[in-house]
C-alpha cells in the first residue's frame, strides 16, 4: 500500500490517485529459494505532484531509488525499469 511520496526528502502523504505519477512494479520469483514456492504480485510507488515532473523511479536490484531526470529532457522514456501506470 502506498503511504507517502517515494522520495526520502519528501512526506507529501498519498490520498487520491488524481495527482502525482503511480508506479507498479510486477514480479514472479521464487520465495526464499524453496523451488516449490512461487511469488508473484506488485508493488506500487508514488512520486507526488511535486517530484513527479522533476524525478523518476529506478530499480536497483529489487529496491526501488528516485532519480532526477537527465539535464536535457525531463521525459523520463526509457528511464523506467518496470512498468508505469
């Protein structure tokens, strides 16, 4: 569930879904390397109307980090390692 702006530096609190950009992350994998146990579901981030427009989400590893968009666009195409709603 999300509860606040995925960037550490900001605690605007998520409400509505009509503002900022909602993120939703979908895995498949195997739960604590047990080979009969499959996981499966999603995460969902949330940068508020704030960040959103100057920062996006990236995976590092499994864990997601906000980076700012490049200097010369503020796009974020091809930023994205997941999928974005």
């Amino acid at each position: 569930m999300v509860a606040k702006c995925l960037n550490p530096l900001c605690a605007a609190p998520f409400h509505y879904l009509r503002g900022g950009k909602l993120f939703v992350l979908n895995y498949h994998g195997r739960r604590g390397g047990r080979t009969d146990v499959r996981r499966r579901g999603a995460e969902y981030f949330w940068l508020c109307d704030s960040c959103a427009p100057k920062m996006t989400l990236n995976l590092k590893g499994l864990k997601p980090e906000v980076i700012p968009f490049p200097s010369h666009g503020r796009s974020g195409r091809g930023l994205l390692t997941g999928s974005a709603k």
